[in-house]
C-alpha cells in the first residue's frame, strides 16, 4: 500500500511517468533533507511539474500541477559533500488533493493514486499502434528505422517514448494526465503527427498510414 502523504518534488522541465526510470542530481538541501526522511522512510517521491510562470513566485512555494508520478528510489549515491545522485523508478499516477502547511524544508501533499490499468482492448490499440509510432519517430528524428525492443510491454514502451523524447515539458505532462495508457498512445501519436507536419518527412522517410 502505498503512503497517501508524500514529499514533492517540483521541477521545471521533469515529468516523470510510471515504470520509466529517472536520474536525479540533488544539491539543494532542502531536498537533501527530502532525500535522507524518504531514505528512513519509504523510499517514495512525488515527482511533479511547476506551472508556467514559477520563477516569479515569491512565497517559495509556486504552484504545481495536480497530477504527478511518485517514484521509488532504486538507486542512491551521497557523494561526499552532500549532495546525491540517485534514480527513481516511476510507481504509479497521483492527483495532489491538499498540500500540508509547510513543517519541513521541502513540500508534502496528500494525494489519491490514479492506477493505470490495460484491458485488452487497450492492449490491441496499442499493439495496432505501435508501427505507426515507429514510422513517425523515423520521420521526426535521425533514429533508424527499427521496430522497438521485443521484450519491453506496450505501456513500456508508450511511457518511455512519453518521458525521452524531445518534448517540451507541458507536452508531457498532457501526455501524463491522459487516462491510461491507450490514449496516452493516441495522444502521442497527434502530437508526433504534428511535429512531423513542422519539419517535412526526411530523405528516404514517408508518413505512411
């Protein structure tokens, strides 16, 4: 079961979503703090992205998007003045439902988890869809044309694809609030359509559906 009060950890430009691997530098010491009570604790981060215009704020505390992706810590290097490096493994999805008064250095907020569950309907949408994903990522990128690794699952590969590629941070954070990952599939696909609209097929590349 996982705790419903979890410390947050706002950034400008980092969504994380679930299953999908993320490295952190943390140098701040608030957050030092957050690392070293979640150490003793549950190993649990709450990963959330900062609303646009976060940089003015001036109360400390800028607003954030309601919906995040806690993380796990999976790995963990103090280095030797304090600062850590370390990686979070996306758990599941959250709505934040209240943030707590500020008794710490770092935010906490209790949240509801939004589980993300594929049916096999969802599981032959994304199946149908993830050629057409390999063509388009060939046509926005120099990547060659490859089909994905066999061994990872649907919802691996759509959140990956969500969390590493070039997008811009409110990009994926739509992608992270679509409700499961056959419309995020969906989702990703209209929005690599229109990238490729932008830039024109490459040489030897065609959009074919």
């Amino acid at each position: 079961m996982l705790s419903t009060l979890i410390p947050i950890f706002p950034l400008p430009n980092v969504v994380l979503f679930p299953g999908v691997f993320l490295p952190l530098h943390v140098f701040e010491l608030r957050y030092r703090e957050m690392v070293k009570d979640t150490l003793a604790g549950d190993r649990l981060i709450g990963m959330t992205l900062l609303k646009p215009g976060w940089d003015q704020n001036a109360d400390g505390q800028p607003p954030v998007y309601a919906v995040g992706c806690v993380g796990l810590i999976s790995h963990i290097e103090e280095l030797e003045d304090g600062r850590y490096n370390l990686v979070l493994r996306g758990v599941e999805k959250f709505r934040i439902t209240r943030e707590e008064e500020l008794t710490k250095p770092y935010r906490r907020a209790t949240v509801d988890y939004l589980e993300e569950q594929m049916t096999s309907a969802d599981h032959d949408i994304v199946r149908r869809q993830r050629h057409t994903l390999e063509r388009l990522l060939s046509a926005v990128s120099d990547a060659p044309d490859h089909p994905f690794p066999s061994n990872l699952s649907d919802d691996e590969v759509i959140n990956a694809l969500a969390q590493y590629l070039d997008l811009e941070p409110i990009e994926r954070q739509a992608l992270l609030e679509q409700h499961g990952v056959a419309p995020r599939c969906s989702a990703l696909i209209e929005l690599l359509e229109m990238k490729a609209m932008a830039v024109g097929p490459p040489s030897g590349h065609g959009l074919v559906h």
